[in-house]
C-alpha cells in the first residue's frame, strides 16, 4: 500500500494528533494515518492513490492547513 507524506501546519498537541488521525482515517482507502507533531508531517496510507482534496477539505475542516505532499 503507498505511503504520502504531506506537510500540515497548525499542529501542536495530542488533540491535533487524534484529530487528524480520526477526520483522514474516516476517508475512503485510508489504511493508515501517522502524525508526526515535531515535523508538521502527516503520513496517510491508503489501498490505491490517495484522493488529495478529500484529504485537503478533512485537514481544513478540522482547522489545520495541509500546504502539499512533501
């Protein structure tokens, strides 16, 4: 399953973090999500190509900013 990395900004604690893994991990084909606080890097993995606006709107509507895969 592909890996893609993107950068988020906004993110600072352990709410973020379950945040982000809920709202991306709810989205079609996501296998997997892992948040790395430190690096402002969100890792999704998913059964095919990952749906990038679908994960844009999640990350937005849940107040952070995805700036694009890294």
């Amino acid at each position: 399953m592909p890996a893609t990395t993107y950068a988020v900004s906004g993110m600072s604690c352990g709410h973020c973090k379950a945040t982000l893994t809920e709202v991306i991990g709810e989205l079609d084909g996501v296998r997997g999500v892992e948040v790395h606080l430190g690096h402002g890097r969100v890792t999704v993995t998913s059964a095919g190509e990952p749906d990038d606006a679908a994960i844009t709107e999640a990350v937005d509507e849940a107040g952070y900013e995805l700036t694009g895969r890294v």
